[in-house]
C-alpha cells in the first residue's frame, strides 16, 4: 500500500458545503471521495 499525501485544495464554499452535506448523509468520507475521483481520473488516461 502506498503512504499517504496531504493535500491543500482551494474550492468553492458553498459547493463544497453541499458536498460534505450529501457524504455525511451517505456516511461517506469526503477525502475518500475525492480519491475515488482521482483514481477514476487516472484510469480514463491510462486507457
């Protein structure tokens, strides 16, 4: 398993609010889904 980053991200306050509302209520972890986000991403190029 890789180590971990941390990441500093500048983004928009009131999406991200509403984003953090949608993982909280899911039980999902905002970090986490950014990863997902990430690795989806990094399939898409590697295809």
């Amino acid at each position: 398993m890789m180590g971990k980053k941390r990441v500093t991200l500048f983004v928009d306050s009131e999406i991200y609010d509403k984003f953090k509302e949608q993982c909280d209520k899911k039980g999902w972890i905002v970090s986490k889904q950014f990863q997902n986000y990430m690795e989806k991403e990094v399939k898409k190029e590697v295809k």
